[in-house]
C-alpha cells in the first residue's frame, strides 16, 4: 500500500468521496450546489449519460412530477406571479441566488449562445432532477421534448457520522444552509 493511496482513503474517509467529482474535466458542477448538497458525502457511483429533457423528473413533497408542471417551465409560458412567489419561498429558507432576474439570465443566455454541455444535469438513478431544473425547463421549452442533454447520473451513499459532523462544521463555519 502505497502513501498516495492512504492518504486518498484517509481525505475520502474525512471529506466524502465526491470531491472526485470535481476533478472529471468532463463536465462541470456549479458551485453553490457541490457545496450545499455534495460535500463531504460519499458517492457509490456516477456516470455521464444522455437523456432527453421530457424525461427528466421533479421530486416534490407528493411525488415525482414532469418539468412541464414545475414552476420554473411555467414562467416561460407566462405564469410570472407563481414564479416569483416559488423564488420568495426559496430566498426565505436561504437561497437567495433563487430569483426572476437570475432565471431571465440563463434564460437570455441559452437562447444567444445556447447550451453549454459541460454545465451537466445532475439526475438520480430515477432520472428525478437534483441540479439543473430551470436549465431543463428552458431546454425543455426551447428545444422540445426529444432534445437530449448530457446528465450526470449520481449514487450518493448514506452520510456517514464523520460526514454529518464534517458537513456540520462547514455549514458553521462557512454558513452554507440547506
């Protein structure tokens, strides 16, 4: 055994294992969401796939549902009120990234320079969405159902106590909050 690999057992053990998800040069995870969601947890597998957008689910509290139900593909059908109140619910449990003029962005972004396929989904193995819903909901809209986008398929393991208490004194001391 080698110290390189004791010392990637030891880092995987203490940090979680997806920190090797931001080594694939293959695709690009955005930022905010590999530190609320993906830190310090450990990963049994992933994989880079394609899927097209009517096949990308949404988890609510009562089920799995189509992105054509989701409040984000809504707003580009004109359901502007709805939208904002979905970004005020969201601002107020801490995301205050979540709000029209961020959206109108990415919006105003795909449609000049179109989709960059790095910025990947992030899907389940239940093709349900983690990371990516307003970008499926403008692809989904833009583009139609059968547009195929690159997704990450990912398999988090359950946190482990040195996880839970690694992802406790981030989130105290760097203030990321779910």
């Amino acid at each position: 055994m080698t110290w390189t690999f004791f010392i990637r057992k030891l880092r995987s053990f203490a940090f979680g294992s997806t920190d090797a998800l931001l080594f694939d040069d293959r695709f690009i995870i955005d930022d905010i969401y590999f530190k609320r969601r993906l830190k310090f947890r450990n990963i049994d597998k992933y994989e880079l796939s394609k899927m097209k957008v009517k096949d990308i689910k949404r988890c609510t509290g009562d089920g799995n549902h189509s992105l054509y139900d989701v409040e984000a593909y809504k707003y580009l059908d004109g359901a502007y009120k709805e939208y904002d109140e979905y970004c005020e619910f969201h601002r107020a449990h801490g995301h205050e990234e979540m709000d029209v003029a961020h959206y109108d962005a990415l919006i105003k972004s795909i449609e000049e320079n179109g989709y960059d396929n790095k910025h990947v989904i992030i899907v389940d193995y239940n093709d349900v969405v983690k990371d990516g819903q307003h970008r499926s909901c403008c692809l989904l809209h833009n583009f139609g159902p059968d547009f195929e986008v690159p997704v990450l398929r990912v398999k988090l393991a359950k946190r482990t106590l040195i996880n839970k208490l690694m992802r406790f004194f981030y989130k105290y001391f760097v203030g990321f909050v779910d």
